[in-house]
C-alpha cells in the first residue's frame, strides 16, 4: 500500500439502484470517480444478482465496468454478497432456510433491499456447494483482469437472520436452530468434552446421548449452554469465513483478500444507554454476541487486510440519557467520536496482535433516509475527524458507501456522494479535498512507527457472553470497558485493547486493566498470574473471577495467584461513595481525599498481608481500594461507574492510577473549557514525530499543547495548513476550527 487507499462501493444492479445501469452512465460515473480522486472502486456482487439460474451467471455489467475501470486506471475490489440467494436456490434448498429459537424457518423478503435476504444457512451441504461454484466462476473470471485490485469474501460479516427484522418475541430473534447447525453443535461439543459425562458435569445435565443435547433457547439463570452455544456460533461464523476465503485463495493467490465487520467485537452497533430506576441496561443491537457473531481477534489474520464500518444511525443517538439528564448536542457529538474510537483501536490492536493490516471499510458518503436524507458541513467535519481518528490508529484506507444514492429501501435516498442520477454533489467535492489531505499526511506516517501503548485495557469475549446471557444485555461488560477507555482517551493516555487470549502473547504494559473481571477460566488466570509474576502492575475489580469458565461460582481462586495477589474480595456491601486517598498511589498524587462515586456493585476486600489501604466505603469505613504487590484492587465497577456517574474525580483517580503504573500521556492540553475534549496521537522516526490533534467540541479554542517528547528546540511544519510553527519546550499554542484537525511535524532545529 503505497498510497492511501481511497476508494467507494460502486452499486450498478436492480438491488438499491433499481434498475440495471447502461454504459453511458457506467462510463461518466468511472471517469468522474477519477476526477475526484477514487483510486478503487468495490463492486459488491450479490448471488441473487449475478447467478440467475443454476449454472448460469449474468456478469455482462461486471465485465464492463471491469474493463471500462482498467481504461480510466481505476483499480477494482470485488466483494461477495451470499446473504441473498436466488429464488431457484430457496426452492432447490428448502430445508436450508433459517430455523428461530421458536422453531419457525425464515422467509425470504428484499430486506435492506437485497431479494432474497437473509440468505439461506451456510452449514447446509448443498448451499455451500452452489456457493462455491458462484465464487470460484467469478475468482477465475476475473483473477487476470488487469483491473482486479483484491477480493473480499463477505461483504460486512455478520450473521443475518438478525438483521432489519422485526419480531414477536425474543426468541424469535435467535438463529440458527436447523438441523445442520444443531448437528454441527453436538459434534463441536462432542470435540470439546470428549465425552457425554464430561458434558454432563459441566452443565449440570443428566443426557445419554448426544442425539438428546439441544442448543439453548431460553435465557435464565443458567449460562453453561449459552457460553458453550455462542461460543460455537462464533467459531462457526469463523469457519464459514475460512471456507470463503480459501474457495478464493486457491483459484488466485496473488490478490489481497480484504474482510471487513460493522464495528469491532468489543463494540456494539447502534446502541442506546437508557436510564431506569435503578442503573441502567444497554438496547444491545448487532453485538459480537447477538448478531455480528464475529471475534476479530480470530478473524483478521484469516484475510490480508481486515477492516469495519463506521456507521451510527445518526450522530447524536448514542447515549441518549445517562447521567438523567438530556445530554447537550455537543455532549452527544462526542460520545460518538469516544465509540469510534474505541471501535477503531480494538480493530486496530485485533490486527497488530495477528500482524495485519486494517481499513475504514465503509464510511457513509451521507447519512439519513426516506425522511431525513441530510448533509451539511458538521457532518463533513465529522466524516473527517473519523478518517483522521483512523490513520492516526494506523488505518491504511477508507471506503466511502457509496458512489450514488440507494434509492431502493430504508436506504433510500442517501449514502451517496453523488445524487440518484450520479450527479456529483458538495459531497463528491469535499470527499476530494479529504482525499488529497489523508494521502499527503500518509506520505509521512507510512515511514514512521506509531507511539506505543503502556496501557492495556483486557476485552474477554467470554464476560459478554455471560453478560448478555446472564442479564440479558451488554450493559456491564461493554461500559466497563468503555468507561476506562473514556477516561484514557480524555486525557490523552495512548491505550491497547487486549484480547485475553493473547495476554501471553503481547509485549510487556506498564499496567493492565481488567473490567468488569467475573467470569475466568482457570488457562486465563494462569495468564494474569504470569503477567504479574513478571513484575507487572494491574487495577482488578470487584467480584474478579468469581466464576469458572462454566459460568459456574469458583469457590477459592488457584492457590499461587491468591498468594500473589496478597488479598481477597469479601462482602457485598451497599455503598454509594468511596472516599480515597491519592498520595497512596505516588508522591506526585495530592493528599487531599477523592470521593468516587459508585454505579454497581460495592464489595470490602481484606488484606491477607502487608498492603496499603487507598480508600474505604463512605458509610462503613470498610476497605473498598487497595494496593498489594503491584496490584490495585478496587471494591467496585470504576470504568461503570464513569459511563453512568461521570464526574471529575472519577477521571482524576484513572490518571492517578496511570502515574502510579508510570505512564506518560502522549500530551497534556491546557487553556480549553471544561468537558472539551482535544485528542493527541503521535508517530515518530528517529528524532522527528508527528502528531495528529483533533478538536472534538463545537468551538473555537487556542490550547496551549505539550508534547511529551525529548525536551530541545523543534521546527514544526502543520503540514495540511502549509504554516510553520516553532516549539519551545515542547509547548505551542495552536488554534483549532470547531471539530477540526491539524497535523503537526516536529523536525529537531
């Protein structure tokens, strides 16, 4: 990737588009995708599209686009899209169809405007058959066009029965339960406990045989068969994933093969945060563990490059309520860039832990609908502080969705750079200029190695699972997370996402977070004991590991990592306060005490040896924080508690806690409002850096910005404005536009 990788999905079919596109209209749309700085197009080819009859493939559009592609000197990804089977496959294969938790199969409708959705289930013999065909006629159809860029096996993984549907009950609303995949569940569970007893004793069951073991269909107090079902549902969805990729690999081996996911398996799409009495839940749509149904962490070394979507249903319907308030616009703006940018740095650290390469895969040329089709300059200045979030993550490219308007289904009319009739728009213009501006500062990172992380927040797929199993939601789990993340991110602390089935694999952090920490298996504790052992620090919270990997309680915790530890989690208390002390964590903290606010959960630890008490429970005086052996123990959900009480001495303790652990932020912004948030990522080569800022607030400020780096006399280039700056002790002032970005180069004097 020598360039930046600028490209858009290109619709020329009867779904979206409507009717087919003639040559006239193909050719002034490529010849303008040139004119706008397009360097590739993907051309999404869906089965119900391209295969018309059983051994018959209409690809004449296909062919001229290709060839009309490789006369403009634009380069061409192909995609696949299986979700949509042709009525002859739905006939053929009848028993393939999709079976609910309810038992009632899955008829076919256009969906998000693709016929035949939602696809017919990839473990039925025969589907995979017809697929394979469909795939490899096209792999060497096309694999010696001279336009032909790389493949892409499934165009946005998720598992799609639960998609845009709209159902009863809830367990309408899990998929699938045919017999070719239950039949594939017994003999992964057959694999995985050797023998029925086994199965047996973990799940509490009484079964004699495996033809009686049935996938869950209700969720209640037990969570051993939902652990151990979508478990296997993301496996499975992994395999399939491994098939479609092969079925290219070995017909072409010389192209890239790209995959992309909505958002990464630690997000969640589309979610709301909503208050109650008493706490709070998440509206959990498109998750890893409900329909996404993807690890990325397994995924993305599968494929060449791996990639996700940026697409919230509008900027400001993330976190609707959470501090029982109505949040402000600017507020909600911001908790959009915060998912975004969890979401890109877990696809990003998915991909440098497995040593791949990522990229914005879909980014909306226009947001709206049927009824609110808009675009103006706020949206562009989003769109553009996303691209910049994402290269300034490492990101290699980014695809706009799409070149025209849908104008089939909820889509309709929008998502287009161009208007219905491919007439270039604002949009097209603007989306030019973004072109030239990510391609020139790429010019300089592509050489430069980004700035680490010393900080690493542990993402277990397992808590989710348990979480949406257990409570019914991601509503602990995820915001456990995000909350660390947030507070990390506000403060320009750089920080990794780590899978916990690399924890032994990753290099060595200065400190490591583990949320929301209740369910472990006893492999993933002999992990966090080697990673202490090594001299590590960590924050644990309340009730850590108090399951087994069954979802099971765990009496006692391993013997050797209970001694390490020097301590124990003990009673569950009521508590809204803790009340600590911050020079406990290091001289430079002040003595003054920090009340924290409580969200969930409130537990006493004890001290099993010599420690250090760093805050107790305002009512009890009970020990609710303490230090013992590197590792700090905190009596409740800090990152929850975050999300869902916000607050400054929340955000002080986290940058407390990561001073103790001896981490530096990247910079320290001063002279801005309260609540602005200004984000700070860096590269560097040798003695030069860049830094990419980010104003995320909807006004004007001038931060006085220092730069965490060696202390001299800097030249600083602001490459996208052309200016030039000089930096006295790694301190300028620097004026920001309202959700603007500049690009600073720091060069030695």
């Amino acid at each position: 990737m020598a360039k930046y990788l600028f490209g858009t999905q290109y619709i020329f079919y009867t779904n979206f588009e409507g009717r087919m596109l003639s040559d006239e209209e193909i050719e002034r749309d490529l010849e303008n995708m040139v004119k706008f700085n397009i360097g590739i197009l993907r051309l999404t080819l869906m089965w119900a599209d391209i295969a018309v009859a059983p051994s018959r493939l209409e690809l004449s559009r296909a062919d001229y686009i290709m060839d009309v592609a490789y006369e403009k000197g634009l380069k061409v990804q192909i995609g696949f899209l299986h979700d949509s089977a042709p009525s002859w496959a739905v006939a053929k294969y009848s028993d393939a169809r999709y079976v609910s938790a309810k038992g009632e199969e899955v008829y076919f409708t256009l969906g998000r405007a693709i016929k035949g959705h939602p696809g017919l289930c990839l473990d039925h013999p025969g589907v995979k058959g017809e697929l394979e065909k469909f795939y490899g006629s096209v792999v060497e159809k096309y694999r010696n066009h001279p336009a032909i860029h790389s493949w892409e096996p499934w165009v946005e993984i998720w598992f799609n029965p639960n998609d845009n549907t709209i159902y009863e009950s809830e367990r309408e609303s899990f998929f699938c339960y045919c017999k070719y995949t239950v039949d594939k569940f017994r003999k992964w569970l057959a694999s995985k406990y050797s023998s029925i007893s086994k199965l047996n004793e973990a799940w509490l069951s009484s079964f004699n045989d495996w033809s009686e073991v049935e996938p869950p269909r209700f969720k209640g107090q037990r969570v051993v068969d939902w652990l151990d079902w979508k478990t296997f549902l993301i496996e499975n969805q992994i395999s399939h994933l491994k098939w479609l990729t092969n079925i290219i690999r070995v017909r072409d081996p010389d192209h890239p093969i790209y995959v992309h996911v909505p958002l990464s398996c630690v997000g969640s799409k589309w979610s709301k945060m909503e208050s109650k009495v008493e706490g709070f839940y998440l509206r959990d749509y498109r998750s890893m563990v409900s329909s996404v149904l993807i690890d990325d962490w397994k995924a993305a070394p599968i494929v060449d490059v791996y990639g996700l979507s940026l697409y919230p249903t509008n900027m400001y319907d993330y976190y609707l309520i959470i501090h029982g308030r109505e949040l402000s616009k600017e507020e909600k703006l911001v908790n959009a860039d915060l998912d975004i940018a969890l979401n890109l740095d877990a696809i990003r650290c998915a991909c440098e832990q497995t040593e791949r390469n990522y990229i914005i895969a879909e980014l909306p040329g226009q947001f709206g609908g049927l009824f609110e089709p808009y675009y103006d300059r706020n949206f562009y200045k989003t769109q553009r502080i996303w691209t910049f979030m994402g290269l300034a993550r490492d990101s290699k490219g980014v695809i706009i969705w799409e070149w025209r308007h849908s104008v089939l289904g909820t889509y309709a009319p929008s998502y287009g750079l161009c208007d219905e009739n491919g007439n270039p728009t604002e949009r097209t213009e603007v989306v030019a200029r973004l072109a030239e501006e990510l391609d020139k500062v790429y010019s300089y990172v592509k050489s430069m190695e980004r700035i680490s992380s010393d900080i690493g927040i542990v993402f277990s797929p397992r808590s989710y699972i348990y979480d949406w199993a257990h409570f019914g939601d991601l509503g602990r789990s995820r915001y456990s997370i995000l909350g660390y993340y947030k507070a990390l991110w506000e403060l320009n602390y750089p920080v990794d996402i780590v899978h916990i089935d690399y924890l032994s694999k990753v290099k060595n952090y200065k400190l490591l977070i583990f949320p929301w920490p209740i369910i472990f298996s006893e492999s993933e504790l002999e992990k966090i004991h080697s990673y202490l052992k090594r001299g590590g620090k960590a924050v644990i919270e309340a009730r850590f590991a108090s399951k087994n990997k069954c979802g099971v309680l765990r009496r006692k915790l391993p013997v050797k990592l209970s001694r390490l530890l020097g301590f124990t989690f003990g009673e569950i208390l009521r508590e809204d306060e803790i009340v600590v002390k911050p020079n406990s964590l290091g001289e430079s903290a002040p003595s003054t005490s920090l009340t924290l606010p409580i969200a969930v959960c409130s537990q006493s630890i004890k001290l099993e040896r010599i420690g250090e008490i760093v805050g107790v429970f305002k009512r009890s005086g009970n020990p609710a924080i303490v230090l013992s052996n590197n590792v700090l123990a905190i009596g409740t959900f800090m990152g929850l508690s975050y999300v869902a009480k916000g607050g400054k001495s929340l955000l002080k303790m986290v940058d407390y806690i990561a001073k103790w652990a001896g981490v530096s932020r990247t910079a320290e912004v001063y002279g801005v409002p309260e609540k602005t948030v200004v984000e700070v990522n860096g590269f560097k080569k040798r003695e030069e850096y860049l830094f990419i800022v980010i104003n995320h607030s909807t006004k004007t400020i001038e931060p006085l910005i220092k730069f965490n780096i060696p202390s001299r006399k800097y030249v600083v280039n602001n490459i996208i404005e052309g200016s030039r700056l000089i930096a006295e002790n790694n301190y300028i002032r620097l004026k920001l536009e309202p959700r603007d970005v500049a690009v600073l180069y720091f060069e030695p004097k």
